[in-house]
C-alpha cells in the first residue's frame, strides 16, 4: 500500500489525516442531517407515499386489474379496514398491531409484502419510517395537487423587519427562527455607478 501512495506522490501520514478529516465531516453531517429529520413529523404524501407507489402500488394501486387481496392503497378508506388476519391494515399509533407493518417486517415467504418474488424490497429506513409515521397517528393526505388551495396563517415575526409583501414575512420568520437578522436595505446604485458623477 505504502508503495502504491509514494509512487503517486502522496506522503502517507498526510493522506490520512485528510481521510480522517473526511470521516469527522461525513460524521457530522449524518449526525445533523439525522436529527433534522427525526424532530420532523413524517409526512404522508411526502415521505410514506412514494414507498407505497413504488414497492406496493404494482399489486395494491389504483389499477383494479392488477390488484391483490381487494386491497389499494391511494385511498384511506382501505388502510383502516380489518384485514384477514383481524388486525386492522393500519391501527393509527400502533404499528405492531397494524397488519401492514406485520407485512412488511414478517422474513415469512408466505407473509411477507412484498413477496419475495418482487424485485424491490422495502429498506430498513423506510420500514423505520413507516413505523414512525403509524406510531405519530397515521396521517393520510391525499397529493398536494388535489388538495384545497387555502391560505397558510402569516407567521409571526418580532422587531422591525422590513417587509413589504407576505413572502418577505415568511422568509423573515425563517430566519429569525434559525437566530438570523436581515442586514439594512443595499443601496440600489452599485460601487462602480457610485463611483460615477
Ligand atoms: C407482487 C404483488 C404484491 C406486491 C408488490 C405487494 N403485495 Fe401485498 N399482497 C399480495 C397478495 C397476492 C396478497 C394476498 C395474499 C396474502 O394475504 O399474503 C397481499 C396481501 C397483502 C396484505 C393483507 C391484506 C388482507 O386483507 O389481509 C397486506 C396488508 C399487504 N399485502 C401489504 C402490502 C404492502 C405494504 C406492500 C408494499 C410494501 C405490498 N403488500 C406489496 C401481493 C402483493
């Protein structure tokens, strides 16, 4: 190895320091990037949804042709009836008793969903988010497109920024949430026109 790193001209001690800077970096950005996402509840239509339409939907989607167990799910009204085995497909707040969850953690052949004959698996994080989302209370949404459009209540925001449309009160609340205060207004003239007479 020592060889192969003189040969192209690396110093061995200063090749790994920069590898363990790079391991210390990739660190805390899993760190951060995790606890971001675990203090954010999950989301039907952005985080549960795709999982279904992509490992569920060939065989429990809008097509009636394709569909198994009479069971869909881009409808909510389906993901709370009981299932064969009496457990409800979804119990709201509690995956173990939830069949769907039971599905997609069963190593059975029989049992498991999707079938092993199905090229796709569900992974360990989207089981791990799946559950999350049936313990915080199952949530359904339907796609944003076919949702009311309703008008989000203004956020609020301390001091006297300057805001001249609601936009700017959204981006200011944001960035007084994250400790940020805007800067006076720039002046419109740039340096070099400043410069001019
Ligand atoms: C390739 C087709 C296929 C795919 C993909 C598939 N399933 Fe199934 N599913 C079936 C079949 C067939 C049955 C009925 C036999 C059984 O109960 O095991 C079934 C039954 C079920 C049942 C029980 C329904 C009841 O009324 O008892 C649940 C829950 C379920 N699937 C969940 C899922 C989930 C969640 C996914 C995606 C992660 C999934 N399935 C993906 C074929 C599929």
């Amino acid at each position: 190895m020592t060889e192969i790193y003189f040969k192209y001209g690396f110093e061995l001690p200063a090749y790994r320091s920069v590898v363990a800077r790079l391991r210390v970096c990739l660190g805390w950005f899993i760190v951060c990037s995790s606890a971001t996402l675990a203090a954010e509840k999950v989301d039907f239509s952005r985080d549960i949804s795709p999982i279904l339409s992509d490992r569920c939907f060939a065989c429990h989607g809008p097509d009636s042709e394709a569909r198994k167990a009479d069971l869909r799910f881009d409808v909510e009204s389906d993901l709370l009836r009981a299932a064969d085995s009496g457990f409800p497909i979804i119990k709201p707040s509690d995956a173990d008793h939830s069949e769907l969850f039971r599905r997609i953690m069963s190593a059975d052949p029989d049992e498991m969903m999707p079938p092993p004959d199905f090229l796709v698996p569900v992974t360990d994080s989207e089981k791990a988010l799946i559950k999350r989302w049936i313990e915080e209370g199952a949530e359904w949404s339907s796609h944003w497109a076919f949702k009311k459009i309703q008008s989000p209540n203004m956020p609020e925001i301390h001091g006297d920024a300057i805001i001249r449309n609601p936009i700017d009160r959204f981006v200011e609340s944001k960035a007084q949430e994250k400790g940020l205060s805007s800067t006076m207004e720039a002046s419109r003239r740039t340096p070099s026109q400043a410069g001019q007479p």
